[in-house]
C-alpha cells in the first residue's frame, strides 16, 4: 500500500478540514470513510458558518478563523454562499437587554443593535409585531451543507490530490498504521475525526469524558416569497448559546423563558432561520440526548420551532417540504483532542459547531502534531 504523511479518519467536515490544511501545506494525504457518500452531520444542518454567540475564547476564536477560511475556500470549490451575517431578534426586553450588553463587550466587536427605523427596515421578513430589537452581527456566512460538502471533498481531492477512499470501514488503528477491510494503510501522522461514532474507535475516550449523542429537529419549508438578508435567530438562542452566558441580564431572561417557554426548553428548541438559493427556509431545531436517540421525530416539537418562527418572521401559513433529523456528539466541552499516541490524535466537535469551527480546530491540531516530537 502507498505511504502517506497523514491519514484521516473520517469524511465530515472535520476530517475534510484537517485533509485540506495539510494538503495545502505539501502532505500526502489519505481520507477514509466508511459511507459511500456525505450521510452524517456536516450535511444535516443550516449550513450556518456561526460567530457571534460562539462560547468566549477557544470556541469563538476557532469560528472566526474557520469563517475566514471558508470565505476563502468557498469560492475557488465552486461553494456558493447564500447570505452573510447574523440576525439576533429580541421578542423581550430582557433579551434585548442582553444584546445591549453583549454588543457592548468585547465579543461584541463589530456588531450593532437595531432598534425602530433600522429594525424596520428588515421588515418583511421580521414582525413589527414581535421583534423589539435585533443585534446584527455581520461575520457569519451560510452555505448549504448538503451541497456544499461534496464540492469541498470533489476539490480537495482533484485539486489538492488527497486520495478519499469511500466505503472504507475501520477495524483497528495503532501508531503509524490503519487497519481496514481494504487492506493496510500507512502514515507517521493519523487524525480520527469519527463523527456521531462515539463506540467504534476509542469508545473508552468518549466515556470518560461524558460525551453522548444529541437529536435534532430540522424542517425546510417552501419559499416565502420575501428574501432573508441574513440568518435568524430568537430569545431562546440566547438561552443556548454560551457566549451570551457572562451577560448580567441572562438570568432574568432564562427566568422569563422559564415561565413562559417551558415546553420548547424542557426540548431543547431554539431558533434558526435560513434561506437557500431557490427562496426555501432551513428551520430548526430541538436537542434530545441519550446513548443511541429513537430516529422519531415528534409532531409536537416540530410545532414548537414553527410557532417560534412565527413569533419572529412573517411566516402566516408554512408550508414544510421536507423534515430530517440531525445526529451530533455531545459532551461538557465545545470540542476536545484527545492524544492517543505519537502521531495519533482523536479530534472530536462535542457541541453542534463543526461547521463553524472545524477550520480553526484543524489549525490547532496540525500545529500540534507538527510541534510534538
């Protein structure tokens, strides 16, 4: 079998990552995949590229450089980039209390706080009604995940020369060596970046560091008939997302959501609007947890993301046409490296965020294994 300088383990947007910097540093790199094609969640999401709201230093520094690099790359795959920026819509005083705080600190750089004549001129799609303020953040990008992650694969790999091999299961790995159904593959440098398998390679690891999986609800719905100039999120995005957490009203505003949300937080539902070239509205999503989450995908949380809709956009009779369900690790950190041995690390996104940070994450670790000896 051929040698190679660096083997991944793993076709998400995560292994894509790590294949891509090193390939463009002047590696020989090798991609395994046990699917024949992108199933997972790199292409089960919005799509949504997310800085602003991202947990304070690790996490947001890795959004905002993985956001330059798709910027950059995006372009030259053949990536389109449906719209740009971020629409965080306050239905609340108490959550345009925390935009106002957090505008006003450092992660807030860059972005302002729309209130009357500027809020209004995003109406259509925002409700005059149900919108008293937004913060605009304009450092996000959206792509479509399902499209966008084949290009970046198809060209890494005929324009970086990084062989993917597909439909490759992995059986074992051990320093500089890969065992596989198709045979045995070679490489000083390995990265296992499994995705949602959290008990095929190195299931011990992500035990002893509490990750389980997480399901999610997503709806695409029929256009509109209006055009999003950016993504959309509501109050309760400001419940989830943790670079909002240091905010001094938070708690009044979870207080709130508590007694007047109970159901969409005992779900998990928080909002996120976006929009695709052909006018259709990615919607979502919910988060239930557990070892291995039913495939089911209830009615009635369906209708919590659809009423948050509706609270924020003019959205007077959705029409869905098409639901999926997400599936993402999920643990107490935003993500982890775990170092199995010289040359072998385990990267793992444990929080949703691999679209937004896996650029950034994939810096980090090659920068390791070049440092370690």
């Amino acid at each position: 079998m051929k040698d190679y300088d660096l083997i991944v383990v793993g076709a998400g947007i995560v292994g894509l990552a790590h294949a891509l910097l090193a390939a463009r540093a002047g590696r020989r790199v090798l991609v395994l995949d046990r699917d024949a094609q992108a199933n997972g969640a790199s292409i089960r999401n919005f799509g949504f590229v997310t800085v602003t709201g991202q947990a304070s230093a690790d996490t947001w520094r890795r959004a905002r450089r993985a956001r330059d690099v798709w910027a950059e790359v995006a372009p030259l795959a053949g990536i389109d980039v449906h719209h740009r920026g971020l629409l965080m819509c306050a239905r609340r005083p108490e959550a345009a209390a925390v935009l106002e705080e957090f505008a006003a600190g450092p992660m807030g750089e860059g972005c302002r706080v729309l209130h009357g004549a500027a809020l209004a001129a995003h109406a259509p799609p925002l409700r005059a009604d149900g919108v008293i303020a937004a913060l605009h953040s304009p450092h996000e990008l959206r792509v479509e995940s399902r499209d966008a992650i084949p290009r970046l694969a198809a060209w890494i790999r005929d324009t970086l020369s990084v062989a993917i091999r597909r439909q490759v299961a992995v059986r074992s790995i051990e320093e500089g060596r890969v065992e596989t159904q198709s045979g045995t593959f070679h490489a000083p440098r390995i990265v296992v970046c499994p995705g949602a398998d959290i008990v095929s390679l190195f299931p011990e690891v992500f035990a002893r560091r509490g990750v389980t999986l997480c399901k999610l609800h997503m709806l695409r719905l029929a256009d509109p008939g209006w055009r999003l100039p950016a993504a959309v999120m509501s109050d309760l995005g400001l419940h989830r997302y943790r670079g909002y957490a240091e905010c001094p009203s938070l708690p009044a505003l979870r207080a709130r959501l508590g007694a007047e949300q109970p159901e969409e937080l005992e779900n998990g539902v928080h909002l996120i609007v976006v929009q695709g070239a052909d006018g259709t509205l990615v919607v979502g999503d919910s988060h239930h947890y557990g070892a291995t989450p039913d495939p089911f995908q209830p009615g009635h949380v369906d209708r919590l993301i659809l009423d948050e809709a509706r609270r924020v956009l003019d959205l007077p009779v959705p029409r869905v046409v098409e639901t999926w369900i997400g599936l993402y690790p999920s643990g107490p950190e935003d993500a982890f490296v775990e170092r199995i041995g010289p040359g072998l690390r385990l990267v793992s996104v444990t929080s949703g965020t691999g679209a937004s940070t896996a650029f950034g994450l994939a810096e980090e670790v090659l920068a390791d294994l070049d440092a370690a000896p």
